[in-house]
C-alpha cells in the first residue's frame, strides 16, 4: 500500500496547448471571414468595370488561393495536433482507468487525476467541434471562389461577344463607306458627262458670240446681253437669248437620271463702281441678287423645274478683272451659268 501512494502521478497539464490550438483557429476563421466579406464588396463594385475588374477579380482569386493553401496547410497542422491529442487523451484514459482501479483505496489524488481526464477529454471534443466548423467555412469559401470563377467566364464570354460584334459594325461602317465613295464617284462622273453634254449644247445653240464666253465649268453671259444698264428686268434681246438656254436646260432635265442630284446655278455680278443714290438698288449686292433672280424666274415662266434652278448675287466681290479701266468694268458685270451638284 505504501509503495502505491509513493507511485502518485504528477499533474499533467494539458491547458496551455488547448489555449493556443483556440486561440489560433479563432483568428484563422475571423481572417477567412474579413477576407470574404472584402472579396465580396470589391467584386460587387469592381464586376462592371469589364477588364479592369476582371484582373482585380483575378487578384483577388489568386490572394484567396493562397489564403486557402494556408488554411489547408494549417488544417493539416491542426489535423496533427488533434493527432497527438488524440494519443495524449487516449494515455490518460488510461490513466484514469489505473486511477479508477486504485480509486477503491480512497486515494484523493486518484479523484482529482479522474477529473482532470475528464476536463481534457471535454477540451478535446470542444476542440473538435471548432476543427470542424473552421473545415466546413473553408467548403465554403471554396464554392464561392467556384462561383467566382464562373462569373468571371461569364464576363469574359460577354466581352468576346462584344469585342466581335464591334468589329462587325466597324467593318460593314468601313464597307458602305466604300460602297458611298464609289456611288458618289459614280454620280459626279455621270453629271460631268452631262455637264459636258450641256456646254456642249449650249454651244451649238449659242455660237461663238464675243459677249458669251466660257470660264471653267461656266458659262458666262455679259450683263449687257441681258439687262440695260442699272436695271434688274431682262431685255427683250436677253429673253431670246434666255429661251434658247431654257429649251437645253428642258433637255437636261429629261436626261440626267432622277437619282443624280444637279442644279443649274445663275450666278449675278457687278463690277465696283457704287451704286448712284436715289436708285431702284441700294447696293450692288441687290443688284446682282436681282438679276440673278429674273433669269431664274424667266427660265421657270418657260417650263423649267424650280428644284433644279438656284440665284445667288455676288456683288463687285468676284471679279475676273482687278482693273480700273471701262474694259475691266463691262467683263466683270456678268450673269454666270454653272451646272453642279445640289
């Protein structure tokens, strides 16, 4: 009996590895946590911002890749203390159970060395329970970096999509570009062909009169053809003049195709010399812009469409002769016919 009580088991004292074993799971699963409740806020804010947010998205499944091997790894020191923990509780079951056998000596300290078991079978069991919890946050995390990764595919798909459907567009914009070019250049060949037609014709019906000439793409008529000196309203020598001019725009206009947008232009000039006071016109500007306007209206009186005529006056500010002489003067009052495009 003696040689029993002198065998008494020193206290085994199993608290501080509990202590740290908790303390640490508990910081693991409150940094999982921080680090979800980030992930989460960043990508609903950075989702929408297409190849930006997706290398933060990436980022960020990179960081909680790494985050999640070092949970892993530290799961798989934890599965090794729990190890050990396991051999150390199973020595002090039997403990307790050599403790128990010696319990019918009435022994105290055999009753404490019982509770004391009982104590660390209680931490171990409280410690698995906190070992399972940290692993099923960590399947978890796991399916929610899955979820992740499936957006991102999904981002990824839609901006393909869009990148191919804008490359499209900008192909079919660059080919009806070309297409509009090569129709415009179509058109402006077909009304130069008939410009060509129409000076030509106008030609033939005019003659190789001294006082009409050709400048250019125009044909130029001087004022004295068709007005009296200071005077807006045609002449009866400038409406016989006119009527050969209207039967060829009539022509023109059964020629040129619909679709090709002309007009035949009158052009009003004066020369430099200022208007006298007291005078139907106050300026050679309205001057120019009326005479322009009779000779629209008289090719209209006889059968020409409208759409097709325009008048514009130009004033003394177009001359085709800078100088000061009376010669100068006479070219440069002028009625100006120009066919081109609306």
């Amino acid at each position: 009996m003696a040689l029993a009580r002198g065998r008494r088991l020193e206290p085994v004292n199993y608290w501080p590895g509990f202590v740290d074993a908790l303390s640490t799971m508990l910081l693991i699963i409150i940094f999982l946590l921080s680090v979800f409740m980030l992930s989460q806020f960043f990508l609903s804010r950075e989702v929408t911002g297409k190849d930006t947010a997706l290398e933060k998205l990436n980022r960020q499944i990179q960081e909680l890749t790494s985050l999640l091997a070092m949970e892993r790894s530290q799961s798989g020191v934890d599965q090794d203390k729990i190890m050990r923990l396991s051999a150390t509780l199973d020595q002090a079951r039997k403990d307790k159970s050599d403790l128990e056998s010696a319990a019918a000596s009435g022994g105290e300290g055999a009753v404490a060395q019982g509770q004391r078991a009982d104590a660390a079978i209680s931490a171990f069991d409280a410690q698995k329970a906190i070992t399972a919890k940290a692993l099923a946050q960590v399947e978890v995390l796991n399916q929610q970096i899955s979820a992740l990764r499936q957006q991102l595919a999904a981002i990824q798909e839609a901006l393909n999509i869009s990148k191919t459907s804008q490359k499209q567009a900008q192909e079919k914009i660059a080919d009806l570009g070309q297409r509009l070019n090569l129709a415009l250049a179509q058109k402006v060949q077909e009304l130069a062909r008939y410009r060509s037609d129409f000076f030509g014709r106008l030609r033939q019906i005019l003659g190789a009169r001294p006082d009409i000439a050709i400048v250019g793409d125009r044909f130029v008529f001087q004022s004295s053809v068709l007005f009296d000196p200071g005077k807006a309203d045609l002449s009866e020598a400038g409406k016989k003049s006119l009527d050969r001019l209207a039967d060829a725009a009539l022509d023109l206009e059964r020629e040129i195709p619909p679709d090709i947008p002309w007009i035949l232009r009158i052009d009003g000039h004066t020369d430099a010399q200022p208007i006298a006071p007291g005078g139907q016109f106050k300026s050679n500007w309205q001057l120019s812009a009326a005479r322009a306007i009779s000779v629209v209206q008289y090719l209209i009186s006889k059968g020409v469409d409208p759409h097709y005529l325009a008048a514009a006056g130009f004033g003394e500010f177009q001359p085709l002769d800078p100088g000061k002489t009376e010669e100068a003067y006479a070219k440069n009052r002028r009625i100006e016919l120009k066919l081109t495009e609306r």
